[in-house]
C-alpha cells in the first residue's frame, strides 16, 4: 500500500510546492513595487529632491507648436 501511494503523494506535492510559488510572487509583485515607491518618496523627501522644482519637460509636439521668429529674414520680392 505504501508503494502505490508513494507516486501519487510526490505528485501532489510537486504540484503543490510550484503553486505556493505562483501564488507568492502574484502576491509579492505588488507589494515589492508599493514597498519601492514608498522607499524612494521617503529618500526624496530626506535628501531634498522633493522640494526642488522639476524643470517641464518639452515634447515634439510643444516645439512644432511654437511660432517661428522671423524678424530677421530677408525681405521677398513677389515675382509677377
């Protein structure tokens, strides 16, 4: 009876120690980002990063907006 129940308890045993796993890095993937976002605001904090004003960022689309500065081109003459 011991030789035939050996297989099945190794079985259910492998299959559960890969479960535990699973189911321990869904829990931990979340918490480890939380944990580390929690770290580096209190390191800001202490360091005085938080305090200094953050320069805004331009993008593509903020420069192809901006008007182009052409008082200094040359003057055109309109061909008949």
């Amino acid at each position: 009876m011991n030789r035939s129940l050996l297989p099945v308890i190794g079985t259910v045993l492998l299959c559960a120690q890969s479960f535990c796993a699973q189911a321990a890095d869904t829990s931990t993937a979340t918490s480890a980002a939380q944990t580390r976002a929690q770290i580096e605001a209190k390191r800001d904090q202490l360091s005085g990063v938080a305090s200094v004003a953050k320069p805004a960022t331009q993008s593509t689309s903020t420069l192809l907006d901006a008007p182009v500065a052409t008082d200094d081109a040359p003057a055109q003459v309109q061909q008949p």
